[in-house]
C-alpha cells in the first residue's frame, strides 16, 4: 500500500461502487452532493458553482475534457447497450480486485460516487448518453468504451476525475481532472520543472554614474509601466533548482495548494494525458482521441471571470485591465503576468512582438524624415522641373498601339514630382540605416531573450523529446500489418523510402502553388494591359487622362484580393502536405508546416511586388520592335518617372490591405462569428449574454470560447509584415510607421483575443522562438540584396549620377531628361500599330521619344544600345557588389559588438551556480553532521545502557553472595 501511493496511484476505491443498483446509488449521491455542499462556506460555494473547484469545493479543476451527450431512449437497444456497459464496467473491477485506499478516501467518496451515479444510473436508458435516439450505434458505443477504459487509466495515473453530464449546454458532457499533491510532485520531478527554493539572494544593481541614469530613465518611464503588484522585490530573487521529492525540505511548502500555480498544474496534467495509452498499443492518449472524436475538447481553465468582482483581482482580470485593452496602448507590456498566466512560449512571442514594436520607433522616425526631405527638395529637384517645365514640348511616343495617340511629357509632371518623394539620395542613406536596424533588432532580441531566460529560470533548459504523434504510430501499425506475418523483425519508425510518395506529392504540389501565384500574376498583367487600352478608347478625355492612375490602382486592388483568398488557400494546402509527410513529433510537425506556410505565403505577397519592381518596363522592346504577348497585347512599359511610384502604389495597398483587413477585421470579426454559430448551434443564443454567464459554469463559459490554433498565424503576419518593412524600404520609406501604428494595435488585439476570445492554452516550455529567428535572419539577409537592386536598377539614382559625372557638360543635372530618351521616326512604325488619330496633338509629328539608350535612327546603327546603357549597367552591377559587401560588413560588425548575453546576466547566472553549490554543501555538511550527531547520540545510549546493564548485574551479584556466605557460615 505504502508503495503504491509513493507511485502517485490513485488510492481511491474504483470496484466497489460501478456493480452496485443504480436507484441505490442515486439516493446515496444525492443526499452525499447535499451534505458536501452545506458543509461549504459561502465562498467555496460560490467558487464550486463558477466550476473552478469539484463539488467539495477543495480540489481545483486543473483540466477539463468534453464528449458529446445524446438524449436518452428507454427502448430495448438502449437497455442492451446499457447492460452490455454495466457487465464491462464490473469485468474491469473484477480484474482490478478489491484495493484498500484509505489516504484519499474522504475526496475520493463524493467522486465515485457522482461518477457512478453519471454512468450507472442512467444506465436503464443511455449509458452516458452516447447511443442514437432508436439504436446504439456501434462505433458510438465504441467511443464509450474507450472513454471509459481512458479515464480508468487516468485513475490508475493519480488523477481525480469528476462527471457532469446534467449542464446547461445540451449534448455536452464534461469531465473535471484534478492532479493531486502527491502526483504534482512525481510529474514535476519527471519534466525536470524548476521551482523556487527558500534561498533568495539580491540582484547585483548598477553602480555609479550608470545608476543614476538608470534611476532617472526609471523615473520617467514609470506612468508607462503597467498597475501590476509585484510579489517581490525586483532586486531580490530567489534561487530556483530543479524540483525533486527528496528535496522537497528546500522548496517553500508552505502553501501547497499555490506552490504550483495554475498553469504549472495544468500542463502537468497535459503531460499525462498525452503518455496515457488507451485500448490500442499505438494510440498515444488524449491526442488520438480527440482525433477519433472520443473527445470533441481538452483545455485548461481561465482564471475567474474578467467582470467579477473582488478585493484582489484574478490573474485574468488583471490582464485584461492592464495588457487587453486598448486605453493602455502606451504602456508596457506585464510580460512576467503573461509568462505566468499562458507559459514561456506566449510570454516569448508577445516580448518579441514588443521588442519589434519598439525598435520600429526609430526606423519610423528616420522613414519620416527621409520622406519629408522628398517633399522639402521636390521643388529644387532638376529633372522634375524639366518635365514640368512649361515650354517643354516634348512629343512622345504612343503608349500603347493604335487606340493611344502621341503625348506630351508635360502631362507626366504630377508623376514625376511624387516619384521624387521616394527616389532621392536620401532613400539610399535609409535603405543602408534599415539593414544596419534589422541586424541590431537581432542582436538586441539576442540579449532580451537571455535576459528572459535568466528571469524565468530557463537557462539549462534543453527541449524535451515529444511523444511521437498518434498519426506516425498509427502509420507504423500499418507498415507493421501490412508486412509479412512470419517476419520477427519489429518495425519501430518510418523510413524515407515510406515517405518517398508524400516528399514527391510536396515537391510537385509546391511547384504548382507557386506556379498558380505567377500564373496570375500574369493574368493581373494582361489586365492591365487590356484595360489601358479600353480606357484610352473612351471620348471622355477625363477618363483618357487617369488611365494610368485608374489602372495601377486597381491592379493593385485585385492583387490584395488574390493575396488574401490564397492565404487561407496556400495555408490549408501547406497543413495538407505535412500531414502527409507524417512527421514523428509535434515540434517536427509544426517546423516543416511553418516553413511550407512561409514559402507559399511569402511568394503569394512578394511576386507581385517583384515583377513591378525588377521585371516590368524592361522586357518591352522599342517602337516599331515591341514585345508582344498572345501576338495581341503589348508588353506594358513603366512611366517617365519611372516604375518606383507604381512599386510604392502596389507596396502601400498590399501592407495596409493586410493588415487592416487580414491581420484585424479577420482577427476581431472571425473568432465573434465562430462563437456566435457556436452559441446557436449549442441552442443557447436565445439567452442573453449577462444571463448567459451568470448560468454558465467557468468549464462550460470556456467551452464556447475558440479553440487555440498555435502562435504560427500570429508570427506568421509579424514576418510577412518584417518583409514589407525591409524587403523594398528603399521604395516606401513610411512603411516603418504604418507597420509601427499596426502593431500598437496588433499588441492589445492579439492581448484580447488570447483573454477573451480563446480558450486557455496549455502552457509550454521554451527558451526561444524557435526557427521564427531563423527565418527573420533569412529575412534582414535577403532585404540587403534586394534593396541594393531596388536602388541601382528601378530608381534613377544610378542613371543621375553616371550623367552627373560622365556625361554633363557643366557638372549638374541639366539636361539629364534628354539625355535619358531616344528618338524614333514614326514612319517607320509597323503596319497596323500606328495610331489611329495621329493629328491628336493638333500638328504632324515625324519624331517622337522614347525613354531607352538607343542610337538615333540617323546614325550609323539606328535604334542599336548606345555606349551611356552599357556605362550605366557596369555603376549598376558594382553598386550591387559594393552595396552587399560593405552592408553585410557593417552588419557583421554590429554582430561582434554586441555581446549576445548581457554582462549583467552573465555575473548573476555564474553566482547563481555557486548559490546552488555552497547550498548543496550545507545541506551535505548538515547531513554528516546530523549523522554524526546521531552516531554519538547513540553511542552514548549504548554506553549508559551497558553501564546500566553492568551495575544491575553487580547489584544482583551481591545479595547472590551475601547468600552464599551465610549458608557456608551456618555449615
């Protein structure tokens, strides 16, 4: 008996009560609920009715599972399946034999007893419910079954569980879980959980000229802080280590019942739950279950309510007052509350995502500036003011062929003047200061999250090999079945060759997805292409005049709507093609679906964005030679003032797009729609809401809230987002400042839902974001070379300064519009693309320009490249090399620079260390010192009870004597 409760059994009695009459057992438990709830204070009463607590009102409910109920049928199915239940419940007593445990009887007795009652006493209709309305169906009862033979096993685990099928919410059933002390102890010990001991020591503070800054800065920032009391000092802490039953005299066992808080608890409980095996060998606990329906739900519970009222507010209420709300927007986060309240990895993805925000402060500062310099020196700018020039009679040629007639560049003057605003010398400067903020923004999280480590006692923590997944077991039972019988060799994992199909069905599918984004991208382009020339058919000469513009927005328009529709098709496409890859554990899963949902995701935004920006007006040919698609439509050409304001055109409506739209309407609208189909389906949307949650239990409150999906959609948004920011910033200098606005809001949108709109999520252990980092440094390495083509090949800041100091004759920019266009003869247009209305203009034109480097068709070698586009395209190629190099340089240095662990972090970690050795050594020192004390304790015990023996022996010696000299004497 001793060895079975140290093993963290139940000792609870699980026979004796299931064989027992069930109107027997219904008057046994209802007069026990009435007893156990009046001897409850008023307080505990009301937390048992919240459903935080059992029915006792003691034993915390630290998980809970749903399981669909049905009404139940008096027919004779109903009472055969019943019977058949009731004979496998008293089987599996009988198997199990009578057990006397008397340490948990008094929590156990109510608990039997409402379980039994729950299963047996309904037993004359619908045992738990589970059949149809005329007949059990067979893989319902199936389900029973092993719902049952699971929570049995749970018992056999040291879990108490607690029935409730008579809820509020029709044809849903719930079990409560509760992990006891004892079985808290032995789960903490196998996860390796470190927990604070009673050593505390103090935080080595700053000293000097830097603490009085640090004070200062302190003082100033203090409004922003969030009202969250803190437990402690913040210069003492105390000493953690990993928890262990023989040295429990270590830890604080004060309070048992918050030694482990909430989270703590219910992770514990996950932990079982995953490792407990039902009927079949390769199903792995809870997981397959709910796969196979035998479980529609498992999740941990909130905290309270956020509307309650108390003197000392639950952990989620604070939340919500001081993280989940947007009148708190300026302040900071209570990343600690976070950490405690949902785990390391939430509190890590909400410090990243703050960290983020910040650092965009000063990129959005610098992005305005540059682009108010634009707008300061577009009016000195020369080449605009040649273009806007009044007497610039400039003829060009037609834009595309017969329905658009000749124009003049003037028209192109408010274009050229806004193009200015984003191509400047100062976008070279930002693009350079953007790689240099990315790499410090890496090595600034480095330290923050070592820095969090310390703080959460997650330095030495290595990631824990995961359970295989209930889908690889299943598989490799298949491959096991399906070889040959005789064969004695046993079949433990899949190989490449077994997964060689799926590899070939991700490789083909990826290729097709990404070929689906470039195939319509292309349809986009042929759009556009057609449109233009519809528009410039029109007799309304405002809407000839606006083609351009009118085009370009729309276009832009259509690809926000085809990147948001394939989003949510390339992300189910992605989970499809893991899954058929089967990978073992959870964290292979998720790694191998993050990188797919990336990859497609990261094509569906950018390919657009690539085609205007390195592609577009490139491969058009010249007059009388263009390029033609389908012998039809003409390749579209940039404007004079170049494809960069299209790019920033294009770059604005995607980000804002995404974000307003995918990232906040879906996130705010989508989950309030899934819970209200939720309510009504579950016939409870008559109900009003304050109504509603005064009736509902906190287990059954939390069942209509979203299931919790994972952090991958939420960082996912934050790294397409890092890419607008540093991909083309060279483009859209005020993309820092709209990603920074976003975020505000995304901070306390996000804050809100993880409180409000979700379900709990079980708490997980992690020391980083995992390969999140990975991909942003794939990110800020990439933006480098993009941005250093952006500035060389679709700005003309390289084509400016080859003419500035090669080809101008007095040094400045005079004359760099001519230089930058060709001449052509009309005449020698092809039959049938000239324009219809030639006269458009009002007079005959024989030449027009074109904006290319091409000889004068009066030359030697009419229309051939001249000799400034090969000068030109050499300063393009060596800026790309010297602009990677040098950035990559400047990045690298920034790198070695900043230590990747604090040095204040460091002295405190390696004190930490010598804090556990003198404490191991009292306690080793204590231990001798007991024994010897004990050894001389009773030695001297020995001694005094030999002496004692010694002197009672003498004492009986004499009188023997005395004896013996009297009877000689008398003889």
């Amino acid at each position: 008996m001793a060895e079975e409760a140290e093993a963290g059994v139940d000792p609870s009695p699980t026979s004796g009560s299931e064989p027992q009459a069930p109107h027997f057992l219904q008057d046994v438990i209802f007069h026990g609920k009435l007893k156990l709830l009046k001897a409850l204070t008023p307080q505990e009463s009301t937390q048992c009715q919240h459903g935080l607590f059992f029915l006792d009102g003691q034993r915390r409910v630290d998980y809970t599972l749903t399981y669909p109920v049905k009404k139940p049928t008096t027919g004779r199915s109903g009472r055969q399946a019943a019977h058949l239940l009731t004979e496998n419940a008293v089987a599996r007593s009988l198997r199990r034999g009578p057990q006397s445990r008397p340490e948990h009887s008094r929590h156990h007795q109510a608990q039997k007893a409402s379980d039994a009652s729950t299963s047996l006493s309904s037993a004359g209709g619908d045992v738990e419910m589970g059949c149809p309305t005329e007949t059990l169906n067979g893989q319902e009862d199936h389900k029973i079954l092993r719902r049952e033979e699971f929570e049995e096993k749970l018992r056999d685990m040291g879990l108490e569980l607690e029935k409730d099928e008579d809820t509020k919410i029709p044809g849903v059933g719930f079990v409560k879980i509760h992990a006891p002390w004892n079985i808290l102890c032995r789960e903490a010990e196998l996860m390796k959980l470190k927990m604070p001991t009673k050593k505390v020591y103090e935080v080595k503070q700053l000293r000097g000229v830097v603490e009085k800054i640090s004070s200062l800065i302190s003082k100033v920032v203090e409004p922003l802080h969030p009202q969250v009391e803190e437990h402690q000092p913040k210069n003492i802490k105390h000493l953690s280590h990993t928890f262990s039953r023989e040295k429990q005299h270590l830890f604080d066992l004060s309070d048992k019942e918050y030694f482990f808080d909430s989270k703590t608890r219910s992770s514990i409980v996950f932990e079982i739950l995953k490792r407990t095996k039902c009927k079949a060998k390769y199903s792995m606990g809870i997981t397959s279950l709910l796969a196979s329906a035998v479980y529609s739900a498992a999740y941990p519970l909130h905290d309270g309510d956020i509307n309650e009222e108390s003197a000392v507010p639950n952990d989620r209420k604070l939340l919500y007052e001081e993280w989940a709300n947007y009148s708190v927007f300026y302040k900071y986060q209570p990343i600690g509350l976070v950490r405690k309240y949902f785990g390391e990895k939430i509190g890590l993805y909400f410090a990243w995502l703050g960290l983020y925000t910040q650092m965009l402060i000063p990129a959005s500062l610098v992005g305005v500036i540059v682009f108010l310099y634009g707008c300061a020196t577009v009016d000195d700018n020369i080449p605009s003011m040649e273009i806007c020039h009044p007497r610039n009679n400039i003829t060009m040629c037609p834009l595309c062929d017969r329905v658009c007639s000749y124009w003049k560049l003037s028209t192109a003057c408010a274009t050229a003047r806004a193009s200015h605003l984003f191509d400047n010398p100062a976008t070279v400067f930002f693009s350079i200061f953007m790689a240099l903020w990315a790499a410090m923004f890496m090595e600034h999280w480095k330290r923050r999250q070592m820095r969090l480590n310390y703080e959460w006692d997650l330095t030495g923590f290595e990631d824990e090999e995961d359970h295989p997944r209930a889908e690889y077991e299943f598989r490799v039972m298949q491959k096991s079945l399906s070889k040959d019988q005789k064969s004695k060799h046993k079949i433990e994992k899949l190989t490449c060759q077994d997964r060689l199909p799926a590899y070939m069905t991700n490789i083909v599918m990826m290729l097709l997805m990404i070929g689906v984004t470039f195939a319509i991208v292309f349809g986009v382009i042929l759009y556009r292409i057609s449109t233009k020339a519809a528009l410039y058919m029109s007799s309304n000469p405002v809407t000839r005049s606006n083609a351009q513009l009118t085009v370009k927005t729309t276009a832009a328009i259509i690809n926000l709507v085809v990147i948001l529709i394939l989003d949510e098709v390339y992300g189910a496409v992605a989970r499809w093609l893991t899954v058929l890859e089967v990978p073992k554990t959870d964290k292979s899963f998720e790694e191998r679906l993050i990188f797919k949902t990336f990859i497609l995701k990261f094509v569906n935004a950018f390919t657009p964005i690539i085609y205007i920006a390195f592609f577009r007006g490139r491969l058009v040919g010249r007059p009388g030679s263009y390029l033609y698609v389908f012998e039809s439509y003409r390749m579209e050409e940039c404007a004079h003032g170049g494809c960069l304001m299209e790019l920033c055109i294009q770059l604005s409506i995607t980000m804002l797009g995404k974000q307003l739209i995918q990232n906040n309407l879906f996130e705010i609208g989508v989950p309030k729609l899934k819970k209200l189909i939720r309510y009504i389906r579950s016939k409870q949307g008559a109900f009003q809401e304050e109504e509603r949650q005064k009736k509902l239990q906190r287990y059954e409150t939390d069942h209509f809230l979203e299931p919790f999906a994972g952090l991958t959609p939420e960082y996912m948004e934050m790294i397409i987002q890092f890419g607008f920011v540093t991909l083309f910033v060279a483009s859209f200098p005020l993309a820092p400042l709209f990603a920074l606005l976003n975020n505000i809001i995304e901070i306390r949108l996000d804050a809100k839902k993880f409180v409000t709109e979700l379900r709990r999520p079980v708490a997980a252990r992690a020391k980083d974001i995992g390969i999140w980092y990975n991909l942003l440094r794939g990110v800020a390495n990439v933006a480098v070379i993009i941005n250093a083509f952006v500035i060389s090949f679709t700005s003309d800041f390289i084509p400016r300064m080859v003419y500035q100091y090669m080809y101008s004759p007095d040094g400045s920019m005079h004359g760099f519009v001519n230089n930058t266009l060709s001449y052509f003869n009309v005449s020698h247009f092809q039959q049938g693309k000239e324009p219809m209305d030639p006269m458009y203009l009002g007079y005959p034109v024989e030449m027009c320009r074109y904006k290319d480097y091409r000889e004068a068709p009066w030359s030697n070698t009419p229309y051939e490249i001249s000799k400034e586009f090969w000068a030109v395209l050499a300063v393009r190629l060596a800026f790309v090399i010297v602009f990677q190099n040098v950035v990559m340089l400047m990045s690298d240095i920034v790198d070695w620079l900043i230590p990747d662990i604090p040095k204040d972090i460091s002295l405190q970690i390696h004190k930490e260390k010598i804090l556990l050795v003198d404490l191991f050594l009292k306690e080793e020192q204590g231990k001798a010192r007991n024994q010897e004390s004990r050894a001389w304790t009773e030695g001297k015990e020995n001694c005094s009870r030999s002496s004692n023996n010694n002197s009672s022996s003498s004492s009986a010696a004499q009188p023997r004597s005395g004896l013996h000299a009297s009877s000689t004497s008398s003889l």
